[in-house]
C-alpha cells in the first residue's frame, strides 16, 4: 500500500500544450496537494478550490469547503433540526425521563454514531454523492436514488414547516401578539381565554395542551391553517396567499444559499447553525425564572425505570436516535464528499453527533421550565400541557410566550430560532438532491444553477398542496410514509452493501488511507453486524407498528393509506429495480455478472482475471 503526498505547480494552461489530461482544468498557478494513492483509480488534487481526477473522460473540478468549520457547522445544522425541539423532550418525559436516557445513548454508540461515521468516511474517500459513491458496489446503486428521493420528498412538507415559522415571525411583529385573546376575526364562538381555563374547567374531557378552543390553538389552526374549512384530506382548497408568500421566500432563500455549491452554503450555516443555540440560552434563562419551572424540570429529568420494560420505549429510543442524527438521506455523504482527502472524519463524526444529542437533552431544559410555568399558571399537572410536534412550537409555546413583559420580543427570538433550525436542515436535504444527482449527471453538474433552481422550484409546486385548507392532512401524509419505513430500508441496504459486499476490511483501508489509521474492532463489528441488526429491527418495528392514518381525532380514508405505501415504494423499489437492471446489462455468465456488479468499477479487469476478492472467504 502507497500513501504519497508531495507539493506540485500546477502550470497556467498555455505551458500545459502537450499534457492533454490537465488541459481542460484551465486553472490558474497555484499550490495543490497532490494524494496518489496505490490501488485507487486516478489521482486526486485537494485543496480549496480543486479536486480532479483524470481517471474520468470529462472535466471533473470538484470545490472543497473553504474552511472546516463550514462542514462541521454545515453537519451540526442539518442534525439539529426541529425535532430536536419538538420530539426529544416529550419522548425522554413521556418514557421515564432520565431512564429514557440509557436505551438513547445505547442506541447512540451501536448504531447512531457507526452509521453517522460510515457515511462520512464513505462520502470522504470516494468524493461523489449518494448515487454515485456506489462505484464501489455498482449494483448497489439503486440505494443511492432511493435516498435522494426520499430527501427530495422531506423537502415537499419540511419547507412547509418552516414557512409557518416564517408566518409566526411575521405575526410577531406587533405590541400584542394576535394570539392572546380571542378577540380576532378568526376565533370561533367557542374561544376560552387561558386565564378562565384550569383543571377544574377541564375536567375529565381533555388535556389542556389537546384544547382546541384557545387563543393559540385557534390562530395555529383557523388562522394558519384554516382546517376548519376542510373536511378531510379530499377537500383541499386552494393554496393560502399568505402562506404561498412565506413559502416563496423560503425557496428564494434556500436557492440563493445553495446555487453556488458548499462556498455559498458554507457561509450561511454560520448563522442558521449558531442562532439556535444563542436563542435556547436566552430561553432558558428566562424559563428558569419563571413560577412553576423547577416543578417542569423536575418532571422532565424523573426517573422511572419500570418504564424501561415497555418495548415501546426501546421502539421510541432507536427511531429517535437514527431520525436525529440524519443518517440514511444522503446528506452526510453529499456533505463529506466536498473535505480534503485526509480530513479525520473520525473525530467529525464523533464531535457532531455528540453535539446534536447535547443540544436535545440541553433543549428539554428550555422546554419544560415553560411547560412548567403553563401548569403552574392553569394549577394543572405537568402531563396536561406537556405535548410535542407542532402543538408545542405553534400552540403550548407561544402562549406562554404571549403572557411574559416583553412577549414580542420572546416570540420573535423563538421563531428565528424555528426558521433558521429548518433552514439548514432543508439545505442538508436540498444538497443531497443537487450533489447525488450532479455527480450522476454531468449536464446538471455543469448548469448547477439552473438545477438548483429547478429542484427548488419543484419542492415549491408540490409543497402549494401543503398550504390548502386541507394541506395539513397532505402534510401528515408526507411525513408518515415519505420518510418513515423507506429510510429505514435505505440505509439497511446500505449498510448490508458497505459491510458485507464491499467489505468491512477493504472499507477500514480506505479509511487508512485518508487518516493513516484503521477503525479499531469496535467499529468494524458494528458496521458488520450491530448497525445491521438494529436497522432490521427497526424496519420491522416501523411496519408493525404502523397504525391507521390519522390527525386528532380525523381518521385519514383508507384510499390515503395506500397512496401513502405507494409513496414509500415508489423510493425503495429504487433498490430491486436498479439491481436487476445492473444484472441485465453487464457482460458474461450469469456468476461473471454478479461479480462485476459487486465489484468496484476500477476493478473490473480483475473480474476478467477471475480474481473476485468478494468470492474469497475472508476472516471479519
């Protein structure tokens, strides 16, 4: 094995005559670093702006970060997303608190954070997207589709989202919040004012945050989303101007962040990325001052370890932690592709995903010392307002928000803090889109702006269903079948392809290579069996567990379940289809080709040779 590293002049073009190769770079003098690597196809050139590889017949200059903090920031953004705010804190309240926490670091180590290494370091070496990183494995590449689809699908319903955060910022902008009172143009007759309400007015009928008659949830809901116009998902409406607007400046946004790749992207995660942070702090601060925090707090950090013999728990654990850390979209290798060829992605993983599970344990903090301040102010039990999803950012939030001296200022903090924690995260899915399918496709890579633009463009037309009357029920569609089992089974598929196809050994010495050391036993039993193993069981736990469709108390029709498997198929078919295909096409018997198909494609002439290192019996 060669590892060599040297410092070269690459020459201006005019010197270059008689080298056609590097002819069609046209780059100008300057310093690169240049990795010949024994074994790898082609020579690779990494630093700021270059990265070539003559081993392919068109022009190939691929940008790196301009700095490692735009990737590091550039991950923590797309890991820390909504969820981090809206699920973790309920989940670990709802499972037995701090016991909650020992399935969830479990998880963490045997699967989260193998799988988020893997990706990195697969992205890293083989510097392509999603799609085509499967060079490595050609008749595994039908994997590669599935996840940019399914990325491609989060972006209809998640820029929907963040569009309503827009719209709550922008109602923000007032001396008193519109959803303090029910003396607006939009509450119904039934409207109960938060300081007439409390347990005794409850009763045994619902749970304060299951209300719909407030102040806040009548605004969330007949001002924002207008379902009382609606009866279900096959009465939608037209799409709401306002919200069309917002969600027109959220795609100008995203577009005008990604249309000149990571050197624009890069730039802007110093914002989206740190903002939250900043904002989760401030509301901290102020929700532990607040009466009735302590009482929030205690009961998100209680521990109750009876809990742990419910199997839902684990169910609720494992999901949690894989749906959190982004594995399995293609973006964690979209992302990677663009580091410099010996960049300890190791410790990246590492930082970043730590990180992210931090900020979801710190966010419950901020969370339920105004949980606790709601109970306190309504003299309910902690469980009665405790939710998660949007009726606890749209609803149980901001009415405590509305209540505080300086609410407008408290309301405009925190619906930054949503929008920009869905920015990046959208982007992250966006660049997964644009890098797989511009490394697949040569004419997209060269007009990346024009397909920037069409992919967000697309993410728009399809997102106008999610902005009707009745597009929250399209939205709650989306995100049940888009992303739910299809993800599972994507990354499955990929992990079963890099461990055992590829191989856990030929995969540690790739690492080696771009390091200068192996990943240890730990690591590599993971990736073989651990993270394997897990992700079969929660494909199987995901299909079991899935109940009818439905939103509160409306039931989706049965017609909407099946357009909602078909949504999931129509990416995991990506992987059977794609395969038969490969087979189809490639040359020889019916053993030779599934050879080549297993086979990276520098290697190839090896299948010839009949040396398939894949059809020798190997020690783990």
């Amino acid at each position: 094995m060669l590892l060599l590293k040297m410092n070269i002049q690459v020459l201006p073009e005019h010197k270059l005559s008689s080298v056609a190769p590097l002819k069609q770079f046209n780059v100008e003098k300057k310093e690169v670093e240049l990795i010949l690597v024994k074994e790898q196809n082609g020579v690779q050139y990494t630093n700021s702006s270059v990265v070539a590889s003559p081993s392919s017949g068109e022009d190939v200059v691929r940008e790196t970060w301009g700095k490692k903090m735009d990737f590091l920031l550039s991950v923590i953004g797309f890991a820390v997303d909504l969820a981090n705010v809206w699920r973790f804190p309920y989940l670990c309240y709802k499972n037995g608190g701090g016991a909650f926490l020992i399935p969830y670091v479990l998880f963490l180590f045997i699967a989260g954070m193998p799988l988020f290494y893997m990706e990195l370091a697969l992205g890293q070496y083989n510097r392509e997207g999603a799609a085509t990183v499967w060079k490595i494995c050609p008749i595994f590449k039908g994997v590669g589709y599935t996840v940019i689809i399914i990325a491609l699908y989060v972006g209809f319903y998640y820029n929907v989202i963040i569009a309503w955060s827009l719209y709550y910022l922008f109602a923000s902008l007032t001396s008193e919040l519109p959803w303090l009172n029910c003396d607006n143009p939009w509450n119904s007759p039934n409207c109960t004012e938060p300081q007439h309400i409390n347990g005794t007015f409850l009763g045994n009928r619902t749970s304060y945050a299951k209300y719909k008659n407030t102040p806040a949830a009548e605004f969330y809901e007949r001002r924002v989303l207008h379902i009382h116009e609606s009866k279900g998902i096959n009465d939608l409406g037209l799409p709401r101007w306002e919200l069309t607007l917002c969600l027109i400046l959220v795609v100008f946004i995203l577009c005008f962040s990604l249309w000149k790749g990571v050197k624009s992207s890069g730039k802007v995660v110093y914002v989206t990325a740190t903002m939250p942070y900043i904002v989760l702090l401030v509301l901290l601060i102020r929700g532990i001052t607040l009466p009735g925090a302590m009482n929030g707090i205690r009961a998100y950090l209680h521990i109750d370890l009876k809990k742990l013999n419910n199997p839902q728990v684990w169910i609720d654990a494992a999901t949690q932690i894989f749906f959190s850390l982004g594995a399995g979209f293609g973006v964690l290798i979209a992302f990677a592709s663009y580091n410099k060829f010996d960049n300890n992605c190791y410790r990246d993983a590492i930082l970043t995903s730590s990180i992210n599970c931090i900020t979801s344990f710190f966010s419950g903090f901020a969370v339920f010392s105004v949980l606790g301040y709601m109970a306190h102010q309504h003299h309910v039990n902690i469980k009665d307002v405790a939710t998660e999803g949007a009726g606890l950012v749209f609803i149980i939030y901001p009415e405590a928000i509305s209540t505080l001296p300086g609410s407008t200022f408290f309301a405009i903090v925190f619906f930054i803090m949503l929008l920009t924690l869905g920015i990046d995260s959208s982007m992250g899915g966006m660049e997964a889109v644009i890098t797989g399918l511009s490394d697949d496709f040569k004419i997209l890579k060269r007009n990346r702006k024009l397909f920037t633009f069409a992919v967000a463009f697309g993410t728009f037309l399809i997102a106008l269903l999610c902005i009707t009357n009745g597009g929250i029920f399209v939205l709650t569609l989306l995100d049940r079948y888009a992303a739910g089992t299809s993800i599972l089974f994507g990354v499955l598929i990929e992990a079963i392809g890099v461990s055992w196809f590829y191989g856990v050994d030929r995969f540690s010495e790739d690492i080696e290579r771009m390091m200068g050391f192996k990943p240890g036993i730990y690591w590599r039993l993971c990736w073989k069996f651990v993270s394997p193993a897990f992700l079969l069981l929660a494909v199987i736990a995901s299909i079991v567990t899935s109940g009818d469709l439905r939103y509160d108390d409306y039931i989706f029709p049965r017609w909407s379940n099946m357009v909602g498997w078909s949504i999931a198929l129509s990416s995991m078919l990506f992987v059977p289809i794609y395969a038969i295909y490969k087979l189809l096409i490639l040359p020889g018997t019916f053993k030779e080709r599934i050879a080549y198909g297993i086979t990276p494609e520098h290697e190839h002439h090896l299948v010839k040779e009949g040396n398939v290192r894949q059809f020798k019996v190997r020690k783990c």
